[in-house]
C-alpha cells in the first residue's frame, strides 16, 4: 500500500507487512513495529477467535475476508445483504503512524497521503457509491489537516475520518475553528471512529481540571461524549451550527441514558461550573451528532427515546465485533416487529443522507472475476 506511493526518500520507512516463518504477521515502520491482532476474524464464531488466528490470508494465499481489493469488498458485501458501506481507517492505524510524528514529521505526511491516494484513487474507485472513505487526517498541525482535507475532497472523498482534534491533540482548541469552517465550506463529513481526542485532564481523584466540565460528571461517561462535551462547552457549536458528527462503532444503547442525565446535572451544575449554555446539552447532541449501532438490541428497542434519525446500523465488517457473514440474520433479529419505515431510516436513509447519497438509484454493480 505504502512503498510505492510514498517518496523515494522515505521508503525505507514506509510501513510494510512482515510475515514469520509461521505465518503470523505485523507492520513495521522504522524501528517501530504493531502487532497485527484481533480484527481480521470476520468469518470466524467468537470461539474460533484464539490468539495467533488474525492472518491477512489463507493458508492457500487468497486474501481473507475484507483484505483484499475493492472489488472484492464489494463481493463481500454482496454475501452478506449490504449495498454499501462507510469505510473508517482500522482504529490502531492512525495510532501506529503517529508514532513516527518525533522522528520524522515529512515521512509521516507522506505516509499519510499515500494512504489516501490509495483509498481514493484505487480501492474506493471501484464503486464511489458503494465503498465511501473518509480521509485519513494528518495529526500534526491544523493547517495540515485543512490542507489534507482539501486534497481529499478535490479526489472525491466525502468524509474525513477524526482520530483527535483538527489541532492534533487530544482537546479543542481555539486554532481549530479554521478547520470546521473549512469543512462546512467543503462540505465534507466528519467521522470519528468510537472517540475524537481523548477524556479531559483530570486530577487524582477523576474530576477535570476544566472546572466548566464538572457540570457534565454524570451523562459523559462514554468516551465519545467526552469529545462532544468539549466541542459544546467551548462554544464551536454555537458558532458552527452547521457542524455534524457521525461516531463510528458506539453502539447507542447507552444514550437516551447519557442524555436525560447530561441535562440533569448540567441544570443542577451550570451556575455552580460557569458554564451557562445557549441550550440544553441534549439538544446539541441530537442536533449535531449521530451514532453507529451494530449488534445493540438495546439501541432499536430504545429508539423513541433518543430519536430514530440519531443512530445508523452498520456491520463494522471486517471487525471481530462485526456481524459478517450473518448481517441478514442479525438484522431480521434487531428489527423484528419494527415498522418498515423506521427500519429503513435505520438500515439506509439516516446514515444515506449524511453522507448526501442518492438512494434511489441504481449501485454500481460488482464486477465478475475473470477467469482463472
């Protein structure tokens, strides 16, 4: 994926897959190395997952299940009842390239646009409307992310991926707001993956150091509301009203929960914390945010109370947690007795209009093999 998209000075860095002699496999990039584990067990029952079972490939060599090209994604999808899907960068990815931001920051931006070269120019090409990538953001600086962004979009990727704030860091910051105008101007998705950033600083006994977030103690306990709680308490809400999130593997079972209490203790706390907003904390979050459910029985059976339009299903293929290759089942199973017009909002509209897709055309067919 790497080597040959990246500058001939950098190469030599470039992560690359490296396979032992028993075949088990992990990425290096300079001295750095990643274990490759836990993900590539899409077709496997959870107790066929044992150490030493995530390989890239069959003992025959044929790529496994969601590691191949585009064109066999879209024959994966076509197995498992899926049109099309929204494709995040695999979560310990962006984490491993990271690393070589103190060594060489030049390499890790070519590292960076490689990535998305490839995703936008060869994988998603196949089928733009059935495979949908978000970009793979530099972590370095907030011009360098708005730069990325811009390159991306000219390529045709609506989305970006979110692994930290615009900034780079783990919390918002001022310098950031160049970067969600930038998005709105573009009209570009955005998409964290699970979290964006990280939890505020707190002291030793858990409470932030930020005394504005202390009025969100309880309500705020999924990762992913920390991110939000950042985002609403600074203000880029109200200055962005335009801004939407879509989190990628949540679950959302959790958050008719994590709403009433976000609003209950915020109304108990707000004068206590300084922390006066122009609205209730939970209709920031229904207005700008939507959630990714898979197997979450709890999400659908408790949709009235945070908003069927808030949460989209997906199969987070080729994931162990995924549902692949028994998506049809398990979709019957989440929706059974549900009206068809809420399971569809659901299944294809609310995630659809995110991303601006037409669903009432035709998809891109899967192209045959050619023969062997």
């Amino acid at each position: 994926m790497w080597t040959p998209r990246v500058p001939l000075q950098f190469r030599d860095l470039a992560p690359r897959l490296l396979v032992g002699a028993d075949g088990t496999t992990k990425w290096q990039m300079g001295e750095f190395v990643l274990e490759n584990w836990g993900n590539l067990v899409a077709e496997l029952a959870y107790d066929e997952t044992v150490p030493g079972c995530w390989h890239y490939t069959f003992p025959d060599g044929s790529p496994r299940p969601g590691t191949g090209d585009g064109a066999q994604r879209l024959r994966d999808q076509d197995s498992d009842g899926i049109d099309a899907e929204v494709l995040f960068p695999p979560v310990h990815g962006p984490k491993f390239l990271r690393r070589m931001i103190a060594k060489n920051v030049d390499a890790y931006l070519s590292f960076i646009r490689a990535f998305n070269d490839w995703l936008a120019l060869e994988y998603c090409a196949v089928a733009p409307d059935r495979l949908i990538g978000n970009a793979l953001l530099p972590e370095t600086c907030v011009d360098d992310a708005i730069a990325e962004m811009h390159r991306t979009r000219e390529m045709g990727l609506p989305g970006v991926y979110l692994g930290m704030f615009p900034n780079g860091g783990l919390t918002s910051k001022p310098e950031d707001d160049r970067f969600w105008a930038a998005s709105l101007d573009l009209e570009t998705r955005l998409a964290p993956h699970g979290v964006m950033g990280g939890p505020y600083p707190t002291n030793e006994l858990g409470v932030p150091d930020d005394p504005r977030y202390r009025a969100f103690t309880l309500g705020a306990e999924h990762l992913c509301m920390k991110s939000i709680v950042q985002l609403i308490v600074n203000g880029v809400l109200d200055r962005f009203p335009g801004l939407r999130f879509y989190f990628g593997e949540t679950n959302a079972g959790w958050l008719p929960y994590s709403l009433h209490m976000l609003d209950e203790f915020y109304s108990r706390w707000y004068t206590y914390c300084d922390v006066a907003l122009p609205r209730m904390p939970s209709e920031y979050v229904r207005q700008h945010f939507m959630f990714n459910f898979i197997d979450d029985r709890m999400a659908v059976q408790s949709r009235y109370h945070m908003g069927i339009d808030m949460i989209a299903w997906g199969s987070d293929f080729p994931h162990s947690v995924g549902t692949y290759p028994h998506s049809r089942e398990i979709i019957a199973d989440l929706f059974a007795g549900v009206p068809d017009s809420e399971r569809r909002r659901m299944l294809v509209t609310n995630i659809a209009g995110f991303y601006g897709l037409d669903v009432g055309k035709a998809i891109t067919p899967t192209p045959v093999p050619a023969p062997v």
